[in-house]
C-alpha cells in the first residue's frame, strides 16, 4: 500500500519547500509495512504535538548564537511557533541547534549534551562551521562537520545563517517530526540515514 | 608604528623587565606573542632573531612611551624563559597560552598548564615543524579535569625541576559552571569552589571554541586572513578588520582616502553600539531582566539593518578590504542613520528607565566585582572594563586612527570600577558614539572607496603593531612577515583574554549571582579569547 | 446571586436515592476529585497560555500564532509532547525521592487548590479552619522542591534546592502574617464565612491601610512563594541552568511546569479570597441599583476574573523586574517584610478593637 503524507505546514504550500524528495523517500521508508488505521492517527495527532513544541536547548558556541537570539527576539520572534522556551536542561530540551563552530576540545561535550537529552531529539546544524566547519576547515582544532559526531537532521547554511533561515529550517524540522512514527520505534535506528537539506 | 625595539636575551630578560617595569613605568602590557622563528641558519646576523621566542609590546600608562620587547631561546627539546607575571600580572594566561602553542616552559609562573587545548593534546601546534593534525585525530573521550599544576624551576645547572600545585582541596565543593552555560556567553568554563552561596576560588578553562585562527593566518593569504577577523569577535567585526586592514596598509605603506577613513570610523561607532546595545540585552537577561533583553534586540535591529544596506551582512559583514571598503555606500545610508540618532537617543533613555533605575538592578550592581585602577592596568583590562576603574586607556583617544583625530568625543571615565560602572560606562559610550557620527555623517568626503592595490599583495620584511579601539577593548594585530604573500606570524591581541583574567579575583568572596553579573558586565566574547 | 449548593445538594439527594449514604460519598468524592483534576489542567493551560502571551505583549512581541486562532492551543500541543518525552532516570539519584518529588509538589497545590471557593456553594473543602488548613497544605509544596533537588545527584539542583528551601520558609512567614492580619479584621477562619463577611465591601477596602500593605506584603511574599521573578532564584536559568528540576526530563518536569503555574493561580486566588472578595460581587453601600446588576453576574466570573487580574499583577512583576540575589532575597524577608507586617497585624487588631474600620 501506497502511504503519502505531506506534511502541511501553516501558509507555506507543500511544493515551496526545497528538497521534498528526502521527505517522501523518508515518508516511504518508514511506511513500507504500511500504516494501521487507529496507530495512523494516533501517530498524526503525537507528531502534531511534537512538531508544534520543539523546545531547543540554549546552546551556542560562537556568532550563530548571536543570530539566534536575534530570532528569538521581536522582530523574528520564533514564539510564533511556539519554541521561544529555551531550556538550559539538556533533559527537557527537544532540539540542539548547534549554532557556531565545534572545535576538538568542544566535541566530546556536545557529545555527551546530545546522549543528556531525552527522545524524540532533533539536531539542527545551523552554519557553515557546524555543517562543514566552513571557513575554519582548514584548522587542526576544527570538526568538520557536526555530522561527524551527531546524526543531524536539517542543515541550514549560512555564515551565520539569516533568521529568516533559521524559522525555515526550523519549518523543515517541523515537516520531518510530522512524518514521523511513534507506535513502532522505527524513527531511532534510521536515524542516521535521514538527512536533508534545508 | 614607530618604536623602539629591544633584543634581549633571555639570561638578562627578567631583570631587564623590572627594570623596564620599575624604572620606566612600563606598567601596561599590551601584547604577549609567542613566536617561532626557526633554527638557526648560515646567513644570520646577530640581529636576526632565532629558535623559540616571545615579543612584549610595553606601554606605559603614564609616560604614553611605547616600547617592543623580543626575547628567545634556541633550545628546541626543552625550551624555557623566565615568566614576567609577576611583574605584570596580565601575562599569566598569554604565557599559558604560549607554552600551549609553542611549548615554552615559563620558570616561576604559578600555574603551568595549557590553555586552549585539550591536557591529552600531542605537540604543540604552533611550531612551525608541527603537524598537529597527524597526532590528533578527533577524541571522543571526555576530557580529564586535573585538579594539579605545576611551577617550574631553572636549577643552577640549566635544567629544569618542578613542584606540584594543588589547585582545589579534595573538601572542596566545585561546580562546573559551563562550558554549555547560559550565563558564560558562549562555550567558557568556570570551576567554582563554593562555600555555601559564596564563591572561594575560581578556575578558568578556555579552548572550548580555540579555532587555530592565528595558525590558519601563517598559510593564507592576505586578503584571506581578513575573511577570519570577523569571526574573532563578532560584535566587534568591523573594527577588528580595520585593524588588521590598517597594519597590512601601514606595512605596505598604503594610505587610505579620506572617504574611506570616515566612512571605517561611522561604521565602527555603529558596530561599537551595535555591540553596546547587545551588552545591555544580554546583562539584562543575565540578570533575569526578560524585557530589557527584548527591548535592545529590538534596537539593534535598526543598526543591523542599516548595515545590512551597505555591506550586505548583518553580523559578519567583511567590509573593509585592503586600502579601502568593500563597497561604496548606499544612496539611503546618510538618511537612515540620521534618522536612527534620535531613535537610539529616545530608547536609550526607556533602558535608563526600565533598568538602571531599577533598585534590584542598583543593588546588585554597585559594589559587586571592584577592579581597582592598578589592577586594570595590571591585567590589561581595556575598553569599558577600564575605563570603568579610572583607567583612559580609549585607544581613540591615545593613538588616534582613521577619523577620531578631528572627532570631539568624551572619553567615558568612571572611578568606581564596580559592576554599574563597568554598565553605565558603555551606556555612555553609546551616547559618545552617536556624537562622532553625528559629527561626520554629514561631512563624509567624496573620493575613492579603493586604492589601487596589486592582484597578489606581498609585504616586506619586518614586524608591526596596530591597535585600534574594539567594541571591548584595546584589540591589537602583531603581524610578523619574511616577504611573502601569507604572513609568518598574525597574532591577535584579544580583548576578551584579560577580562577572563581578572574573574578569579574580583568574584573572591562573591555570590553565585554575583559571577553572572561580573561576567555580564566585563562583556567578554568567548570566541575572541580562544582564536 | 445563585447559589450551588442547590444543585450539590440535588445531586446529594439524587445519589442517596439510587445507593447507600458511604457509598454516594464515596461517588461524590470521586467525581469531586475528578472534577478538581480537569479544572487544575484547564487552568495550567489557561495560564501557560496566558503567560506567554502576556509576556509577548510586553516584549513587543506577538507570542505564539500559528497553532490553532491566535495560537490558542498550542499548550496543548506541548502537553502532548510532554507526555510522548521519554523518561529517564540518571545514574546515581535517589529513585524513590527523585520519583516522589513532583508528586509531592503537585499534592500540596491539590490541597490548597481544593480549598478554593469557586463560586456560593462551591466549596470543596471548607472548615472553620480553612484557612489555616491552606497556609498548612501550601507549604508541603517545598518539601517536594527539596526532595528533587536532593535526590537528582546534581550540584546545581542542590544549591536551587537549598534556595528555595531558604525563600519559601522565610516568605511563608510574611504571608502568613499578611493573611492573618485580615483574619484579624474577618473575624473568622472559615474560608465561606469569610467571603459572605464581604457582602458590604472587599475587606482591601474596609480594612484600609493595613489591609492594603497586607496586599502589597502578600503580593510580594506570594510571588516569591511560587518561585517567579524576580524571586526566581531555585531555577535561576543564568545561574543554575533549570535549578531543582534540571535533572527531570518528560512529564516529571512536566508537573512541575505545570504545578508552578498553578501555584501562581493559587497564590492569586487566595489573594481575590481574602482581600478582594472571593465570589462577591463589587458592592458598593448605598448603591442599591448598581448592587442588584453586579448580583447578576456569576460568582465564579467574579472569582476567576479577580484571581486572573492579580496573575496579571503577578506575571506584570516577574517581566519587568530582574532576579534579586540570594542574600538580597533573604534580608528583604527578614529586615523588611517581617517587621511590617507584624506592625501591621498590631496595627490592624488596634483598628478592629477600636472599630476604625469601615
């Protein structure tokens, strides 16, 4: 059986967002045994649940963070989505945005503040040093890339990304979380093949 | 920059320096770079300097004399100089960070551990026949916290011996504050032993964000070094550019139009308040001041936008270049900034209302966190950190560059070196601020926005210092060249270093609270102090 | 102004006649259980919700839009991820406290939230100690704080623990003396009674001076009861990261979100008991007309219109003031708020003996 979720998202049509094709691969890989009836809609109204209330931990290492105060701030305002509660708690956090550069020092520590959080948890690799390690590739003390340490799920470019990118991403992360399973576990061990471009 | 350059070696280094300390009111170290200059060859003169080594920039804050001091060791297994912390004790964490990256033992610095880098790191990434990447590959362990350091020695004999330091008790109750904290502003790391609610002593980590910008620099281009000053300390982006681009220009011997100097200090000022107004949010939120929080956003805003119009970024912006700007300014820029003058004017005054004025706000930032006038100058406490505990040390003011010569500003000067000082010092600033560009915006000179500059730009030999006022400091350049297209040595003054410095002492007996005020208003930026 | 005993006592007597007397208590209390539930998770919702919006409006910004019209349910959706968020134990904590602790905390704003008159005739638990038996339940609250912060393992909970231990046994004090002092003026201890004593006027108004520092001391010592701004030291998010709860992941921390809002409605609510009336209308002497049309509008509009007005107070004060420091908090108790009021409750037992009050 055939399952197509689109995942909708509030004035923003399905066909505007980049890369669907990950999204549908996904969509299909999780739905191959297809979809009972009752767990189907279960499953919807947790995964509308989730992806409204992604909390994101208050992490930072370097000039990303500035940016994403400025979105958390007025003029951006990311509480239009409801994640404007930044939790300090790795525990209650839903989301890591790893915004700024992680150098070698930094790694095992946001190793381990990924393994504290609680599941479901996202990551988001926010700029070009978390995506790449961007303009500092070249450096010893870099990570090229937080995919090397973390499974991430939405990569937003950028140096540093602009706000506007960062509720889009934020929106991708969103359309991920909403195509998910709960009944059924599936979402954690294919976890490290899902990835997609914002 | 015209100084005078001593060559000392390092036998008679410690009591030339107190001598230099003493007799010449040297009190002020500016600058601390380790330096690798290579073993040494044939063709060398006496003059030339060879093997492991450290340059001081002294000044005195007296005198306004400026001297460059260079010492070095030719020893290259067991490389050692006297430490001169005690003489001036803003060397501490350079040394520290010295023995890190180049493996120089300093004999009697109380505390030699690394800085940056992980304890397990191998070799010592700055030597110029080191490969770091090959013997570190990516650890995933956690990192050991070792709670011992050692103080080295020179016997009579050359060689050295060491004592171990304990640096907490075993009784001792330490926290972790950091380094993911949302107090520390970025990824720094506080270990505080605590007696109760009070703070007994604290230890600093740094590395969290250590880049190896300065070892990037050594295979970089020129034009390409400028793209990583940005990152240094984002909030003050525009003028660590402008220091590097003006030390490059002055070794080339480049002048720059007067469209271009006027134009670099306007956007300095608006990055300086850009800067400002983000202190003030992040104090506010530090402090549990929500709103307040919003309310500097929400006005920092304008200045981003205007930014934005003329350079295109809002945080990083990579604007000024070699010999000039990047662009020429938009038709709107003269118009919106003109209209943001009496917007900030008006708003500066809500944060004075919402904030200052507060009794909570009063009461947990008069008296908290003294840095007297001595110890400022000490550690190197620059910029409104300073300025706060009676020390002019505006580098606006004391070596003027680009425009501020025929600018009429006030050079903000508090006594009390208290956490509100330390505020309503960069409050004032703002003020000051938007006088200067008030002053130009209306005068900003026709003429080029770019000197000619060749496709491939090589410096000659030599070494040059250039500082300019950063948005929290005096933020300096050391560039060292041996005449070809990257240089051979680019370090970086950072301002936020010697702020780290000072934590330990001024939050001795403080409250918990009191260390998120202090760090608040010492308005360090992590990435500027790791590099 | 409608009475539901009424319709209590109906379904009392509906109950009787289809079972035995215990048994129709037993119902009673169940469905009466049951019913405090729902209103205690409507109202956390209500208040979440409010908070945020509020604090938006005072930031200059627009808080939350897109789920559901104006964003109203978007607490909904983060009860439903809360309750989907894996729960774990880490290593090293006290199982048994560190699972006890939120119930502890959700217990005691049960209790107190029970004894809140709604509306006439809506009183769960009323006695002629009522009051005492509140002040009594609201502080078992701490108990549980404590419990968490010293079974998590984690330095930063103990230090919030050992905060909020500090803060809300000194403020305790301080409300407590401020609802004392309008006992003193009450004359009665019964929450009911109390309420009904205010037919003529809200006891902020007939007490006057006292009753009035009585309110500003409650307020103050109420906010700082319930850990918020700028009492907000057990979590101090600069600080201590989440303070006493920054072990707990999922629903655990969940109750305590939601408890805290609830504390906030409680405080709050006691607060519109006993200075502003509880469920009585606004009359004003000599007004009969103007009397007769406030008698129309619902007691339990009244109720939750004056409690919900001191919240607004409340969360005013937490989003404008920043966070007082641990010595500061102490010394405002214990050199300032203490000392008034208990001038005040002297003050206020000099004016009821002398009769001076309205």
């Amino acid at each position: 059986m055939e399952v197509t979720k689109k995942p909708k998202i509030k004035s923003i049509p399905y066909e505007e967002f980049k890369d669907n094709e990950t999204l549908e691969q996904l969509v299909k890989q999780l739905n191959e045994g297809g979809t009972n009836v009752v767990v189907g809609v279960l499953d919807d109204l947790i995964d509308w649940g989730r992806s409204n209330s992604l909390w994101p931990l208050t992490f930072a290492t370097s000039c990303c963070g500035i940016e994403f105060m400025a979105v958390c701030a007025a003029r951006y305002d990311i509480a239009r989505f409801g994640f404007e509660i930044t939790r300090n708690s790795p525990r209650q956090a839903d989301v890591i945005l790893v915004s700024g550069t992680i150098t070698h020092k930094m790694a095992p520590v946001l190793r381990r503040l990924y393994e504290q959080m609680a599941d479901p948890k996202y990551v988001i690799a926010v700029g070009g040093c978390a995506v790449s390690g961007g303009p500092f590739r070249k450096s010893y003390h870099v990570v090229q890339g937080v995919d090397e340490i973390l499974p991430v799920d939405v990569y937003i470019p950028g140096c540093p990304p602009r706000p506007e990118a960062f509720l889009y991403g934020m929106m991708q992360l969103q359309r991920k979380v909403k195509v998910e399973k709960f009944f059924g576990g599936v979402n954690k061990t294919k976890k490290e093949g899902k990835e997609e471009q914002a | 920059m015209n100084q005078e350059t001593l060559h000392i070696a390092s036998a008679e280094l410690l009591a030339k320096m107190k001598q230099l300390k003493e007799v010449e009111k040297m009190d002020y170290l500016r600058s601390l770079t380790g330096m690798d200059w290579g073993t040494p060859e044939e063709n060398d003169t006496q003059e030339t300097m060879r093997g492991l080594g450290v340059v001081y920039h002294l000044e005195s804050t007296s005198t306004g004399k400026r001297i460059c001091v260079k010492t070095s060791t030719l020893d290259r297994e067991h490389p050692h100089l006297p430490s001169v912390c005690h003489l001036w004790k803003g060397a501490e964490l350079p040394e520290r960070e010295v023995y890190d990256f180049f493996g120089i033992i300093f004999t009697g610095h109380p505390d030699m551990r690394r800085l940056f880098l992980r304890e397990d790191w191998v070799g010592f990434p700055f030597r110029k026949d080191n490969n770091p990447e090959a013997e570190n590959p990516l650890r995933m362990t956690n990192e050991e916290t070792i709670d011992t350091t050692y103080i080295y020695k020179e016997e009579a004999n050359g060689t050295l011996s060491r004592t171990e330091r304990k640096l907490f008790e075993d009784d001792e109750y330490v926290i972790n504050i950091g380094p993911q904290h949302p107090a520390t502003h970025g990824v720094l790391r506080f270990r505080a032993s605590l007696v109760g609610e009070e703070i007994n002593k604290i230890d600093v980590h740094c590395g969290y964000i250590h880049r190896g910008i300065e070892k990037m620099n050594e295979s970089l281009t020129y034009p390409q070094t400028l793209a990583l000053t940005d990152r240094l300390d984002y909030l003050s982006a525009m003028q660590s550019r402008h220091a590097l681009c003006m030390c490059i220009e002055q070794a080339m011997g480049v002048e720059v139009s007067d469209r271009v100097k006027v134009i670099r200090t306007i956007m300095d000022e608006l990055q300086r308040i850009d800067s400002h107004i983000l202190f003030f949010a992040c104090l506010c939120q530090d402090m549990g001041a929500t709103t307040a929080f919003l309310y500097g956003f929400r006005d920092r805003e304008k200045i981003l936008d205007i930014l934005e119009e003329t350079c295109g970024g809002r945080l990083i912006i990579n604007y000024n270049t070699i010999g000039g700007v990047q662009a020429d300014l938009h038709p709107n820029f003269v118009k919106r900034v003109k209209e943001l003058i009496p917007y900030l004017r008006k708003n500066i005054q809500e944060y004075h209302d919402i904030f200052t004025g507060n009794i909570i706000a009063q009461q947990r930032l008069k008296g908290t966190g003294v840095l007297s006038r001595e110890d400022a100058i000490a550690f190197g406490a620059t910029g409104g950190t300073g300025r706060a505990s009676g020390w002019a040390c505006d580098v606006r003011k004391r070596l003027p560059y680009a425009a501020y010569d025929r600018v009429d500003f006030k050079e903000i000067v508090y006594t009390e070196g208290d956490c509100f000082a330390r505020y309503m010092v960069r409050l004032d600033e703002i003020e000051q601020s938007l006088r200067i560009i008030e002053q130009l915006i209306d005068n900003i000179p026709e003429g080029s926005i770019q000197e000619k500059m060749k496709p491939i730009i090589r410096l000659p030999e030599g070494s040059w210092y250039t500082a300019v006022e950063s948005s929290r400091g005096e933020f300096g350049v050391y560039l060292e060249s041996r005449g070809d297209k990257s240089p051979y040595r680019l370090h970086y003054r950072s301002t936020g270093l010697p702020l780290v410095a000072v934590v330990d002492s001024l939050t001795r007996g403080a409250k918990i609270a009191d260390l998120i005020a202090i760090g608040g208003t010492l308005d360090y930026i992590v990435p500027d102090i790791d590099r | 102004m409608f009475d539901f005993s009424i319709v209590t006592n109906w379904i009392h007597e509906w109950l009787l006649s289809l079972m035995p007397e215990g048994w129709a208590i037993f119902v009673e209390c169940v469905a009466v259980g049951i019913g405090i539930i729902l209103l205690y998770a409507l109202l956390a919702i209500i208040l979440i919700f409010m908070e945020r919006k509020v604090c938006a409006a005072f930031q200059c910004r627009l808080g939350p839009t897109r789920v559901g019209p104006w964003g109203t349910i978007q607490v909904i959706c983060d009860v439903l991820k809360m309750l989907t968020k894996e729960i774990f134990t880490p290593k090293g904590v006290d199982k048994k406290l560190y699972n006890l602790a939120p119930y502890m905390i959700l217990l005691a704003s049960f209790l107190t939230f029970a004894c809140l008159p709604v509306s006439k005739g809506l009183e769960v638990l009323d006695f002629n100690v009522g009051i005492f038996f509140l002040l009594a339940a609201s502080s078992i609250g701490v108990v549980g704080i404590l419990l968490a912060g010293w079974s998590s393992n984690n330095k930063f909970s103990i230090i919030g623990a050992m905060r909020s231990g500090a803060q809300i046994i000194s403020y305790e004090l301080s409300a407590g003396m401020a609802i004392l002092t309008m006992v003193v003026l009450a004359g009665t201890m019964q929450i009911s009674e109390m309420v009904s004593g205010q037919a003529s006027g809200w006891l902020i108004f007939t007490g006057h001076i006292p009753a009035l520092i009585a309110f500003v001391i409650y307020l103050i010592a109420g906010n700082a009861e319930c850990n918020r701004g700028p009492f907000d030291l057990p979590e101090a998010e600069s600080e201590l990261t989440a303070g006493y709860h920054t072990e707990y992941s999922g629903m655990g921390f969940g109750f305590f979100y939601l408890a805290e809002y609830l504390n906030l409605f409680i405080v709050a609510a006691i607060a519109a008991t006993v200075f502003l009336g509880g469920w009585m209308p606004l009359h004003i002497p000599g007004l009969d007309g103007f009397n007769t049309v406030m008698d129309y509008i619902p007691g339990f509009v009244w109720y939750f219109g004056k409690a919900f007005f001191v919240v607004f107070l409340m969360m005013w004060m937490r989003w404008s003031f920043p966070r007082l420091r641990i010595d500061q908090i102490l010394a405002l108790e214990w050199k300032y708020l203490v000392p008034i009021s208990m001038v005040n409750l002297l003050l206020m037992a000099v004016i009821v003996t002398l009769g001076w009050h309205f």
